[in-house]
C-alpha cells in the first residue's frame, strides 16, 4: 500500500449584485471524499452553483408612495429576474426579502404579487417571517427547486411587484421609506428531475394544477404524497403530462394519468382487455423516464385486496380471465385500487373521473370502466372507450 488520501472540498458558491438592491444570498454546500488505493486516485465532485440572474435593470425601492388598491398596484413596473441553476446538483431553495435595516415602514403594510414563469403565485401582504443567523429580517416569497444544469426544470422565471396596502392609515405609512433586497437560500437535495411541479389536489380550487389558486406542494420529497397530488412530469424529452398519485411507496409513486390518451374497444372478458391494453402499451412505449412495469394479470395484486380479474362491482372474487407475465411502460387501473381509494363506498373522488376502461371484467361479456360522472359502471366490452394510463415513476 503506498499511500493513502483524503480530500475535503467546500464547493465554491458564485453569488452577484442585482442593480443596488437586489442581492444573492446561499448556502454551501460541504462535499467530502475519500480513498486508499495503490495507485493516484482522481475523484471530480460535482458542483453546486444556483443564482439570480438575468435581473432587470431596476431594483426594488418604494419612497414617497401612496397606498394603492390592487388593481391598481398591479399595474407597477414589475423586477423581473431568474433563478438558475447551472451546477450538477438539483437543489431546493427559499426565495426572500431582505428587509434594509434603514427601512422605517412595517413590512407588512407591503403588498406584493409574485409571478413564476408567468403564473401568479400570490397577491397579498408580506408575511412568513423570519430572521437568519445574522439578524436580517427575512419575508418569505416562494419555495421550490431547481434541477441540475441541462434539465428541462433548471431555471424559475419570476415577476416581483410591490405597493402600498390600500388600507395603511396615514399614522403608519407618512414619511416612511421601505427598500429590501430579494434573495435566495439553497441546499442541495436529491430527486427524479423530470418531476417538475407538484400541487395539492383541491376539488374547488385546484383540480388541474393550472389555476392560480393551487398550492405548491413538495411531498415526493419526503415521501408523503396523499392520493389526488397532482404531478406534471416529464415522461420523454418532448412530451410532459399531468397524473394524480394513486400510491406514495417511498421511493416510487404510482400514477394515474389526468387525461385518456386514447380511445379504444376493450376486448373480450373472458380473454382480457386484448384490444385496449395492447395499443396502451403501444403509445406510452416510448416513454422512457417512467419505469417499467412487470406483472402477471390473476396473479398480481395491484390493490391491498386480491389479484382476481373478475369483478362484481365492489367485489372480485375469481379470474375471469388470466395472462401470462408481462412488461410495460403503462398499464390500466384495477378496481382493486379504485376500491383502496373509496369507490367503494360512495362515488369515487372527482379526479378519477373520465369515461375510461380498467382492467377487471364482468361476466362473460362485459367490462368494468369509470364514468364521466360517479362511482364504477359496466359495459360491452366491445364498446369504445377510453384508456388512461397507469404508470410507476422514481423519486
């Protein structure tokens, strides 16, 4: 043995001035390494380098102000800036203002509306406070994450607008100026980048995850994603889609498509869904940032029932029909699972909805679907109807 080495790296963190108020404020991130070898070892650690950039040319400054309704305070010149990442480490990140130590008006009479890559993430007064190791008052805006360089997710665009609340008395906001600085804290997380958003499912407020009133959520994080999550992923390099969570297994999550991605007959119940699986698997094969799935239909349990293929409604109680295994990037839904999920005993949740087949056959002839509207439903298993994928994706 003719030596041994260890290395320590702290990565290097770039940081930059945006204008004269805007500022960039980061974690470091500690990468250690080490090795016993006869020979020299070379070890490249990757690199953390999250920023703002591609600010505009003014910053964020509010003196001699009047209060302004929100129509009208929404109307201001918006700062306009990016998040980027440009290392090879996805990180997590808080953006915030900074409070000028100078700054003599109650931040929270400030109203702000934050966009994020053309979404309105909010409008309303600054809250969330907190202060750092170094006694700088901080007001949160917006948590997410950025993916490492080359990813689809790599950069966050945002639009920062701030007024004065409509409602401040003359007592609070005469002869008093506010200036703050935007900033960012980041950390270095591990996660499947091709998730690139993820939203708590509402039945009022957020059923897509496109309307301005859904909440950002980060559960594939920490593996606690409720059924209904609403995930936008990227299942190859040209084509995103919408899913909601069936099932959070810690380090995968089954999901079943928003959408029916395409219509087809069923096939015969007796011999299977031998028409509607088939061409499934045909138009997802090429999805290749979703995992394959191997089963063997009779055998696997998709639910946390039974494996049985024939179904009475709420119940399945033998095979009506069975397959030898196989492998795909998508499969159907079992009632199994729609059971696990409450179709059972009421109607099942809304966002399971849409007029689309399952697995499980009824009777000689018949084949079990989910409805526009309702809980399950059966029909001719020649009748054309649509197919919704069911796929199985890492985190």
């Amino acid at each position: 043995m003719k030596g041994k080495s260890k290395r320590n790296l702290i990565a290097k963190i770039s940081g930059i001035t945006i204008g004269i108020v805007l500022v960039l404020g980061i974690s470091y991130a500690v990468f250690r390494t080490s090795d016993i070898a006869e020979k020299t070892n070379r070890i490249n650690t990757a690199d953390f380098n999250v920023v703002i950039d591609n600010e505009s040319d003014e910053g964020i400054s509010l003196t001699n102000i009047f209060p302004q309704t929100d129509q009208a305070g929404v109307k201001n010149q918006a700062y306009t800036f990016s998040v980027s990442n440009y290392g090879t480490i996805s990180a997590k990140y808080t953006l915030s203002l900074q409070i000028d130590q100078e700054a003599t008006l109650d931040p929270s009479l400030i109203k702000y509306q934050l966009k994020e890559d053309g979404r309105v993430l909010a409008i309303e007064n600054l809250k969330n406070k907190t202060t750092d190791s170094e006694g700088n008052t901080l007001y949160t805006l917006d948590i997410d994450v950025v993916a490492a360089r080359d990813k689809k997710s790599h950069q966050r665009n945002y639009e920062l607008i701030l007024w004065l609340d409509y409602n401040a008395t003359t007592e609070q906001a005469s002869n008093k100026t506010f200036s703050a600085v935007a900033r960012i804290d980041a950390e270095q997380i591990s996660y499947n980048e091709h998730i690139l958003s993820a939203y708590t499912y509402d039945q009022t407020s957020c059923i897509a995850g496109d309307e301005s009133t859904c909440q950002k959520t980060f559960c594939y994080l920490d593996n606690t994603c409720s059924s209904g999550t609403i995930i936008n992923y990227q299942v190859n390099d040209t084509t995103e889609r919408t899913f909601y969570v069936l099932k959070d297994q810690g380090s995968t999550m089954t999901l079943l498509d928003s959408e029916n991605l395409l219509t087809s007959e069923w096939g015969k119940s007796n011999n299977g869904p031998s028409n509607a699986l088939p061409a499934l698997e045909k138009a997802t094969s090429n999805w290749t940032y979703v995992n394959d799935q191997t089963y063997t239909l009779g055998e696997t349990v998709f639910g946390s029932d039974n494996p049985y293929t024939g179904c009475n409604r709420y119940s399945c109680t033998s095979n009506i029909y069975t397959w030898p295994e196989r492998t795909g990037k998508a499969r159907m839904i079992a009632i199994q699972e729609l059971i696990d999920l409450g179709c059972a005993t009421s109607s099942c949740p809304s966002w399971i909805r849409g007029g689309y087949w399952t697995l499980s056959g009824s009777g000689v002839s018949g084949a079990w679907f989910i409805p526009e509207n309702g809980g399950l439903n059966n029909s001719s298993s020649n009748n054309g109807k649509g197919v919704r994928a069911v796929v199985v994706i890492n985190k």
